[in-house]
C-alpha cells in the first residue's frame, strides 16, 4: 500500500511539474546520444514553430540554429558531453524558425549523464524564447545611449531620428539653432537639411556617408536663418543598428559654434596682425638670409639643401642640381632618402645618418648614390642638425660631394695592387717550377748521358738510356709548353666577342671525337647560351674541364653541361668577394673518381696534382688554367665532389656577360 502511495505521489509531482513548465512556457528536450534520438516537449516544438507530426533529430536541430551562431552552439554541446567536464550546458543564441525563417533568441540550459564507461547516454534540458527580453534590453541600451547624449549635450539641440518607422524628433533648442524659433507645426528632416548653406551640403551629405561605415556622424556647417545672417553648427550623432545588421535609428546633438568660429576669425586676425610685424622686424635679417642663399645657390662642387626634422628636402642649389640632375621643381618636397639605392633603403641607412645628426650633431658618410637618370656617383656627405634659441632640432643641413673620380682611382688603385699580388703569388709558382718540375727531367737526363758516356761501348745500354732521355726530354718539352701557354693567357689582352656556347661544346666534341670513342664517353648538355668573352679561352675551358672528366675516370665518362641564371648568394663555395648581383652558372657534372675537398683550393693550383702520374697523366695545369681564364672573363670557378662519387666543376659568369637567355634558378 505504502509503495502504491509513492508512485502515485511521484506521478502527482510530475503533473505539477508539467503544468508548471506549461504555465512558464519553457520547452523540454531529452537527447540520447548514443541512439540518436531526440524527443521534444509541445512548447519546444511551439518554441522552433515545429509541427507536432515533425520528426526531430539532431540534424534538423542544427539545421534551424542561426548560422553565425551554429558552431558556438555545436561546440559548447560537445563540451557539456565531454567526461572530464562538468557536464553542465548554459547558453544563449539565435535559431530560424520553420517556415518563417524568423529569427528569435532561445536561453538553452541542461546537464549531461554517463554509463559506467563514461560515454554520455542522456542529456536533458530546457528551452526558453527571450527574444522579448533581447529587445527590452537593446531599447534600454538606447535609452541608455539617448539619456547620454542629452547630458552630454546640455545647452545643446538634440534629435532622434527612427528610420524604420520614419519618426523625425527634435527639440526646441534644435529647431532654434537652425533659425525656426518655435514653429506650429513639426518640421520634417528636409526642412533642415533646406536651411543649410549651400556650399556645405556637401560637407553634410560625405559626413552621412561616412556614418553608414562607422556608425558615427560628425560635421561643421553654416546654416542660413530667414533674415539671411550666417551661424555655425556642429552636429554629433551615433547611428544604431537592429538585430539584423540593418540602421534602425540616429541620435544625435546640435551645438550653435558661432561664437567660437568668430573668435576664431578674431584670433586669426591678431595672428596676422603679430605675423605683419614679425615680417617687418625681420626684414633686414631676411635680406642678409638672402645673399647669403644667393651665394649658397651659386655654388656649384657642392649640392648643399636643407632639410626638415623628417628628411624632406626644402632648398636646391645649382651644385645638387649638378650633381643629382633634378631640377628645384621637381625634388623640393621629397625625402632626402631618394637620393640613396635601394639595398641602402631597405637598411634604413638615411634614417640612421639622420638619427646619428640627431645625437651628434653631425653625420659623415660616403658611398654610392643615385641620380635621376638612374645613374650613380660617389659621394661624401655631411648632414649637421640645425637648433633653435630652445635647442630643438628644427632641421638639417646636407652638404654632398661628387667623389666619382677620387673612388675610381683609389679603386683602380687597389686594382693594379691585388693584380701585382697576383703576379708575384705567380712568380713564386713559376720560381717553384723553375727550381723543381723543370729541374726533374733535366737531372735524369744528365745522369743518363753520364751514364752513357762511362758505357759508349754497351750500346744496348746506351739505347735503354736514349730511350729514357727522350722520355724525360719529352716531359720537359711538355712542362715548357704548359707554362708558355699559362704565361700567355696572363699576358694576353681582353676581347670580347659573341661566343655561342652550344658551338663551344660541339667543337670540344669534334677535336676529342678519337678520345671519346676509345672511351666510350656520353656527353649531354642542355641549349646553353651565348655569351660575351674570348673564344679561344672558353674553348680551352670546356675542354680542359671535359678532358678532366675523361681522364679521372675508373668507368665509361658520363658528363652532363647544363646552365642556368642565379643570385649571387647561390653561387657555391661563395668566396665573399663577388663584384655581381647575379651570375650566369655553367655546371660540368661526371661520374669521376672524385676527390676529398679539403683539397679544393690545391687543385687549381699551379702544376699540384692529387694523383701520381703513373696512374693518370698530365702536367698538373689544366685546372689552374681554368681558374685564370676565368679571372679574366670575371669569373669565378669552384667545385663539389667526394671521393668514388665524381664531381661538379662550376663556372661563374656575370649575368650582364649573357646574351640570349639562360634558364633561372
């Protein structure tokens, strides 16, 4: 009996509890997440305006959330789902209605449950519409922003504008800035926008504009009273949106500025006035400004300007218009920094010399600068700051010197200097070869002539050692040969001419045709381009590189030409020093013995060989000779490789040297 009471007492309570929710029109929901199901009570179905035959699920729940708010409302389900949170759920957002698509604002709130693994199998909860309660709370908003404005704007006019349901208020202080004093009947918006000066409508209407963008409204304008007497107003306002994005009203203030625009007018008068008398006490000073300028602007070795505190430039003279070649038309009002390149743009060096003036005093410098035909001069400059009786830096004074001349034959000096180190490094390999290579073969043949001479009556003896003599006879001729061809290519004088790289490649091919058949060697080359230099030099080049990779070889030579057009900063093994921005790069690839690089800068030395000559042959100055007609074509020459795995030669050619195109890297 006692069971029987309690079950009809909990469903009591729950009768209670349904007309309760009823009578406060909450909706309920239940959702089982593991089965997808989703059961809605009548006034969630009322809420969503669902039809009571509609099947719910999950989807179509989310489908109806407002998309701008459906991945909040998405994420903050699957937080409350999680089994390490605290399963509760709590938000407010937009939904869409069936049918209608109407918009309205739900407060949702509800808890999740787990089974003993964790996994949520419930997820109860309630629904509220409070669209009604969003919207007193946007009006309040208003009225908020209105009382505002009113307090703000005591003493002011003031107005509201409703666009949506076209309502004009304004007060009577308003109607009274604009010359109606109290008018019997309402004035509409156009009958103030009428009284508005004609030559600031335009003014009014940009500053309308203005406001659909940012939602604020600010303007100054005359407005013209029935007796044709002139008042300044100014008018502040803020443009409200509703829920939809769209404007709904503009509240906004009026001020009469009249009086402060006459004292203005009044205070710039006394300013003229004090100006006058400035310019007349300063009239004599003003005339010895002037020589003195007269005698700057004559000058003509030295661009000398002025300055603002920001760089721009505000006199010329005839020496910056020598120098530079811009007219005084054409650069006054321009930042000083166009005189510099482009790198020292990017380094900010102007701003820095204009800064280090600025806590110094002064800034010397010197270094390339640009003029307005593009090209470029060397110049020194000075920039000293310029104080005034407070010592603020009310500007700099630049004084700049063409130094071309100077720069070039200290460069050129420096020129004959590195080219007189290069000799004498020369002489010292020439005095090496002199004294050792050279001396080699002569020994031997000296031992064996004695030799000969203690046996004249052997003559089998005597033949063995002629025969040992023309061998090292042939040597010698050999290094002779090797070393004149190396002293000519120093001595010999630069011409240039155009060299089709392709013909280069097929001519190297021709001459060694015997040797690549007996080695069965398989040269590939890409079209190559066509470039400025001696002919016979890179000819000497492609072979002396293509004969290497014969040579150095354990299996039939694989050799791969190929090109392309890069930056200086890709150039390998970059030495530091290269004079180019970019270079045109020819790669000489082999499937060689290779070498160890540490031997790298010995390889292209003078008569220094990695190998003995029994096992591969030559003087020692095939690779040397590259070096040096590479040097002479402003070149540079390097190479990659390990030992087994052959090797990459390549040669660095300036971009400007290029004549057809050439693939970029």
């Amino acid at each position: 009996m006692s069971t029987e009471k309690t079950h009809q007492r909990s469903e009591e309570s729950e009768i209670q509890l349904r007309m309760i929710i009823q009578s406060t029109h909450i909706g309920t929901w239940e959702y089982y997440p593991l089965s997808g199901e989703l059961n809605w009570s009548e006034e969630c179905r009322n809420i969503f305006a669902i039809p009571a035959h509609t099947k719910i699920d999950f989807e179509t729940f989310a489908e109806r959330v407002h998309p701008e708010d459906r991945d909040f409302v998405i994420r903050e389900i699957q937080k409350a789902m999680r089994p390490d949170g605290d399963g509760y759920y709590d938000i407010r957002y937009r939904i869409q209605r069936f049918a209608s698509d109407e918009v309205r604002w739900i407060h949702a709130r509800g808890k999740t449950f787990f089974d003993e693994s964790r996994q949520c199998d419930r997820f109860l909860g309630t629904v509220i519409d409070i669209t009604d309660l969003r919207k007193r709370e946007e009006s309040l908003k208003e009225s908020e922003l209105k009382s505002r404005l009113v307090m703000e704007a005591s003493g002011m006019g003031s107005f509201v504008n409703d666009l949506t349901h076209v309502d004009f208020r304004y007060s009577g202080r308003m109607a009274e800035i604009f010359g109606f004093g109290n008018p019997a009947s309402t004035l509409s918006p156009q009958q103030f926008v009428e009284r508005i000066h004609s030559d600031d409508l335009e003014i009014r209407n940009q500053a309308h504009e203005r406001m659909l963008e940012t939602g604020t409204l600010f303007y100054e304008a005359r407005v013209v009273w029935p007796d044709e007497s002139i008042h300044w107003m100014r008018v502040n306002g803020k443009l409200v949106f509703d829920s939809k994005g769209s404007p709904s009203r503009i509240y906004g203030t009026v001020m009469d500025i009249t009086h402060q625009k006459n004292e203005a007018r009044e205070l710039e008068k006394l300013v003229l006035e004090r100006t006058l008398s400035l310019e007349k006490r300063n009239r004599d000073l003003q005339r010895s400004e002037e020589r003195y300028q007269r005698v700057i602007a004559e000058v003509q070795d030295y661009a000398i300007i002025l300055l603002d505190p920001n760089g721009i430039i505000q006199t010329w003279n005839k020496g910056a218009e020598k120098i530079k070649r811009y007219s005084e038309a054409e650069i006054v009002g321009k930042h000083f920094s166009i005189f510099y390149l482009p790198e020292d743009q990017q380094r900010m060096l102007p701003q820095q010399l204009i800064a280090e003036a600025e806590k110094n005093g002064r800034a010397v410098h010197e270094g390339w600068r640009r003029r307005k035909d593009g090209t470029t001069f060397w110049g020194s400059i000075t920039i000293t700051a310029l104080h005034n009786p407070l010592n603020e830096i009310i500007g700099f004074s630049k004084v700049t010197r063409d130094l071309t001349d100077k720069k070039k034959a200290e460069d050129q000096l420096l020129e004959y200097t590195r080219q007189l180190e290069s000799q004498n490094k020369e002489l010292e390999q020439f005095a090496y070869v002199a004294s050792h290579d050279l001396q080699e073969p002569l020994r031997k043949i000296q031992t064996f002539a004695s030799i000969m001479q203690k046996n004249a009556d052997n003559k089998t003896l005597v033949a063995q050692y002629l025969q040992k003599i023309e061998i090292a006879s042939a040597r010698l001729s050999q290094l002779v040969k090797s070393l004149l061809d190396y002293s000519r290519l120093s001595a010999a004088t630069t011409y240039e001419e155009p060299v089709d790289l392709n013909v280069t490649v097929a001519g190297v091919k021709i001459d060694f045709e015997l040797l690549l058949e007996e080695t069965q060697t398989q040269i590939s080359s890409t079209t190559l381009p066509t470039i400025k230099g001696h002919p016979i030099q890179l000819s000497q080049l492609f072979a002396n590189l293509i004969g290497n990779a014969i040579k150095f070889r354990r299996e039939a030579p694989k050799i791969s030409i190929s090109s392309r057009r890069i930056s200086k900063e890709e150039v390998k093994n970059n030495p530091g020093d290269l004079k180019h921005n970019h270079y045109l790069e020819i790669s000489f690839d082999d499937n060689g013995i290779g070498f160890d690089e540490k031997y790298l800068t010995k390889i292209f030395t003078i008569f220094q060989r990695l190998h003995p000559r029994h096992e591969f042959e030559g003087a020692g100055i095939g690779l040397a000779l590259c070096k040096k007609i590479m040097i002479r074509h402003d070149g540079y020459l390097t190479g990659e490789s390990s030992p087994g795995a052959g090797s990459t030669f390549y040669a660095y050619f300036p971009a400007e040297a290029l004549l057809g195109e050439a693939p970029k890297s």
